[in-house]
C-alpha cells in the first residue's frame, strides 16, 4: 500500500510544481486520483503525508521556474552504477528534484540498493525501497538494529 500512497505524493507533488506552487482544486485532484483507481483512503494518507512533510521540510515546497534548477544531483560511482538501474536512479532523482526525500534519505536508498541486491535494482525495486524509507517514522537510520521473528517467536538480530 505505501507503495501506492508514494505514487499519489509523487503525482501531487508533480502537479504542484507544474502549477508552481498553487492548486486549483483539490477536489477535481482527487477525482483524478480515484478514477486511476486510488482508494479514499489512500488518497487521504497521501494528503496527510504531504502536510507533515510541509511541516518537517518547508523549504520542499519553494517552487521555481522548470528551467532554474534549484537542486543539484549525484552522479553515480561505477560500483553504484551496476547496482542500481538507469530507471531506477532516475525514479530517485525525481524523488529528491520534486523534495519528498533529504539527502540523507536518498543516500540511504543507495545503500539499501547496495546492501540487499546483488542485480541491477529496477525502479519498481527503488519505489519499495522509496516507500519504506519515507514511510518508515519509527527508524530511518541504517544503523538501527533489525529485528525478525524465527518460528520460535524470539527475535533474532
């Protein structure tokens, strides 16, 4: 489902900078939303996501003309070039251009890329990786432990 939610943010987010900032509608966005087949409720965590990250990330918001740049990019190292997909790096580009991740968290998507697959990630593979990582309030820092249930019900670190 964050998934789908990511897709959302990332439409919203899309339409906002086309309009540079200003919505006509809400409500004629979420009639869109709903006939490419989105839920209510998905459309309402998006929403609600969005809000949270005006508050946390203000400056995500400062809509410029197309054509001023107001980010630069990371350009990928030959090890991380055979990792991640040309897709894939570009769905993470427009992540960071549009202002839905920090620095940190697209590095931290580059490292999740690196540390759990061997072949090139996919851009379906970094939007999971995306989701998780946006999504995720409880940690968003790689060095915190994981935990997984055995069949034992005790958790293995």
């Amino acid at each position: 489902m964050q998934d789908r939610i990511l897709e959302i943010v990332v439409y919203l987010m899309n339409q906002l900078s086309e309009e540079q900032g200003s919505l006509n509608s809400i409500d004629d966005m979420s009639d869109d939303l709903r006939s490419m087949g989105f839920t209510d409720k998905e459309i309402s965590s998006a929403y609600s996501w969005l809000l949270n990250h005006f508050e946390d990330y203000p400056e995500s918001f400062e809509f410029r003309d197309k054509n001023n740049n107001r980010k630069s990019f990371r350009v990928l190292s030959d090890i991380e070039r055979k990792i991640i997909s040309a897709e894939g790096y570009g769905y993470l580009l427009q992540l960071r251009q549009l202002g839905l991740l920090t620095t940190e968290q697209f590095e931290m998507i580059l490292d999740r890329c690196a540390l759990f697959t061997t072949d090139p990630v996919s851009s379906d593979e970094v939007k999971l990786f995306a989701s998780a990582t946006m999504f995720d309030t409880a940690s968003t820092d790689l060095s915190s432990p994981v935990w997984i249930d055995d069949p034992e019900n005790e958790a293995v670190n």
